[in-house]
C-alpha cells in the first residue's frame, strides 16, 4: 500500500514492456512489510542522464534498477563503480550515498554465481568456458573471477568483444588465467550459454555439444523457456544444470543487500513473484 | 499490479508523510482495472524545477499531482495554464500535450463546487463569503466565479491576499461583483471556510454565527475531523453543510478526467480509498 512513507525504486529503461523486476520486487516487498515501490520508468536515450541525476535529488528514492539502453551510458554518470561494473562495462544499480555521491554495481553474475554455489558447486580454481561477451557474459565473467575461479575461456562471434572483456579481467583478475579464440567445451567443469542462442525456435546450439564433458556444470541465460534446447541437451550427456531463471531470482537478494534491504533468498522470492513464462 | 505496461503520476512535494492521494488514486485504479500509480517523491525546492522538467521527459509519465511547497513556484514553469490556475495564483496538477507542452490546472475549487451541486445548491447568480484567501480560498473563489456566482465576499486577515486576489477575479471575471474587507456572513448564501481555523482544538470560529442565515449553505475546507466545531455551530442554526473530505473526493474525478481516464464519483472513490482519519 502507497504511501507519504514509501520509498521508491527507479526502473529506467526503453521499451519497458518487459520489464520483470516490478512482478518480482514489489510483491515480496508487499509480502515482506517493506514500505517501497520499483515503478517503470520509460526512458529514451537523450532524456537519461537528466533523469538520473533528477531522480537522485528526490528524497525518497532508494536506488534506480537501469536496463537497456542505458547499462553502459550510465557508467560514465557515476561517481564510483565497483570492479565488476569496470571489468563488464556496464551497470544496471545505482545508489545515493549518505554524502550524495552515485555509486554503481552490477549483479546479474553474482546471481548466476548463487546459484551455482547453492547447487553446491566448487568454483575456486575451477575451469570455465563462457560463450558470448556481450552484458550478460561479461558480468558472469566478472563474478566468476571475483569468486577465484581458475581459468576462463571466454568466446564470442566477436571476436574484439572477447578480447575486451580478457583484457579488462586480465587487469582487475591477474591471478585468473584468461583465454580466448574457442568455444571447444573439452576440459571445462563449468560452460555457460550468455548468447542468445535459445531465444528462438530453430536457434543452433552455443557449442559442440558431443566435446562436453559429462561431468560438467551447465548454466543457462536465455529465460524464455526454462529447459531450452541446450540445457535438454546437456542433461541427455549427463551433466548437471542451471536455468535462466535461477540467475534472475539468485541476483535479487544481491540488489536488495546493496539497497540497503534485509537480505532474503531466491525461493522466497520465487514464492510471491507473479512472472509469467 | 505495476508492469512494464504501468503509467505512473509523480506527487511531488515536501514533505510527504501526509500525502493522500496515494491512497484515494491507487485502490481506484486497482478496482476500476486502470493501469497506472501515484508515487509520491519527496522534492525539496531547489531540485524541483529539474525535476520537473526531467520527469516529464520520460515515455510513461500520465501527469504530476504538486503539492507544498511548489504549488506556486509550478505555475512559471508551465507552457499553459488555466483561468483557474490564474486567478488562484496556484496549480497542483500537470500533464505533458501531445505536441509536448506541459499544461496546469487547478480542482480544489471545482471539487467544492462539484460537491454544492451534488447537493442541489444553485450557483448561478447566488452570493457567497470566502473566509480565508490563501491556496484553497483562491481556488474555490475561482471555481465560484468559473461556475456563475453572482457576488463574490472575500476575506483573509492579510488584507493584501484578499486584495490581489479580488483583482485577479475582476481581469478574469469581470461580470462578478467582487467585494472585500468583510467577514459578517449575514445575507450570504454561501458561506465557506477556506482558512486553517478549526485544524486545532480551541480554534476560533472564522465567522459571528449569530450573524448566519440559517437558510445558507456553509461549506468547509478542514478535513481533520468531519463536523468541524464551525460546521456543528452551522447545523445547530439549521444551515445545510459540506464537510471537507467531500471537496476532497468531488475534485478527484475532476483531476483523473484532466489526466485523461475515464469519469467517475466521488461515492465510488470513497468506497475504495484507504484514509483513515
């Protein structure tokens, strides 16, 4: 229930029809007695960096939730990122500090790395191969290097896209070895889709799914289904998974920590959203 | 249920601890299937005309409800504004045109006026004292004026209020005969209360009653309790009386038909709003 007390979170981003946040925040914060609100905010490119700096004048607001297209704009509007916003380039939570200044983080690997922890995975040392560098791979890399994994091969049809993000790892991660060039899955305990290969019907795989090994971890970004084509086919050879959606619910407690909420989990989360897929 | 699809009217002022509108608008627009929300943002003078501007540059803004401390700081920052807005020197709602100006207007008088009209009150040519000229007294002598009043007595113990705002009905209004300097109700047959008396307990009465017709209409702004000690004294002379949550429930069809959503009553708002007072 609104109020002269609530608090609201900014969602900016452009289109805003698909935004999933709303559905998931606003009931758990109902269902949690917390008095706050994420409200979409539809905005275009040019009115973004007035908005943002508007917006965090206004006394009640407690963080902004930024999408698409303004994850990367929005770095360089900050006062302070966090090394995974550095290493992925972009940012999608910003927050006012006591003193007034924006800080910036970006959580969307820290959820994909949740949930892997909570199925019990060892990442220290591990090996991981994570195909496509674009938003979503590049903050999974991130989170996998700031959780010690050991080596990471990363790989994207673009080849410069890959290389950026190597680069950036290799400079805030030097004790992680960075490689790039294939997506050959052979070795790896963990491979990761963050393509959007799996998006749409008749989509090819991300990999050579016959050189993936049994024993391996596979994680999955696209949510548009929850058991894609790929993650069938990871689980006919054997190998353990971990859905699209298990990385959106597992970031939220992490966004909620770093607005200053009680921490909760991603099955309570779970409980209360009112997605549809 | 806030989506992707949400529209959104910003209530901006400060503070907000005893902002209503959250509470009237909202469970409305649940119950009647609209799909949008008041958000009320906490806005200090400094950062409003930013905020303004900024705000309305966004794609799902549907309006801004101004509330204390901008309702007349608001007024120059607008491309339009109605004779009401004019007269009553303030505005409390905004909406962006098509062609992307942003217009203001002004019900808190119209709700009064729609009120006296549910209750059969003829208006037209009739004569009415306005105790108090400040926000509210201006707007619902405006709205008095807009809706044919015959005469048109107004008081305020600022002199100067009272003065600027008798100029201000004559350059709009000039067929209303506008008189000032007395607060003596006899021979009115409409007498209001537009000023702060009656909010504390051992206020004193803003008019003589003795001096009161009993066959006048007496209508109030205090919405603290109900049957103010002013309207008690009223109905104890027979007057017929308008409590002040009425105006506050008549303007708000006024203020959704600016917005652009389809009428409806004040009995259907009541039925739903979750104020308690």
């Amino acid at each position: 229930m609104i109020n002269g007390h609530t608090d609201f979170i900014a969602h900016l981003g452009w289109p805003t029809h698909s935004f999933k946040a709303p559905m998931i925040y606003n009931p758990y914060f109902a269902s949690a007695g917390i008095n706050a609100v994420v409200v979409p905010m539809g905005c275009k490119p040019d009115a973004f960096p007035d908005a943002l700096r508007s917006l965090f004048r206004l006394e009640n607001i407690r963080g902004a939730l930024i999408t698409m297209p303004h994850k990367v704009t929005v770095v360089d509007l900050l006062d302070e990122v966090s090394p995974t916003v550095k290493v992925a380039g972009s940012c999608n939570a910003v927050k006012r500090t006591a003193d007034g200044r924006l800080v910036g983080d970006m959580f969307d690997g820290e959820g994909f790395v949740r949930g892997l922890r909570g199925k019990g995975l060892q990442l220290r040392g591990a090996s991981a191969l994570v195909v496509g560098s674009g938003g979503v791979g590049s903050a999974i890399a991130a989170s996998l290097a700031a959780a010690g994994i050991g080596t990471l091969a990363l790989y994207d049809v673009q080849e410069a896209a890959a290389e950026g993000l190597a680069q950036r790892l290799r400079m805030h991660y030097p004790q992680v070895t960075v490689r790039t060039g294939t997506r050959d899955p052979a070795g790896f305990s963990l491979v990761v889709n963050a393509t959007p290969l799996g998006m749409n019907p008749g989509d090819p795989l991300p990999i050579d799914m016959d050189r993936l090994d049994p024993r391996a971890f596979v994680g999955e970004v696209v949510m548009k289904t929850e058991m894609t084509a790929f993650l069938q086919a990871a689980q006919a050879r054997g190998c353990r998974v971990q859905v699209g959606t298990d990385m959106l619910f597992e970031m939220i407690p992490a966004y909620l920590e770093f607005f200053g909420y009680p921490t909760t989990s991603a099955d309570e989360l779970r409980a209360v959203a009112r997605l549809e897929y």
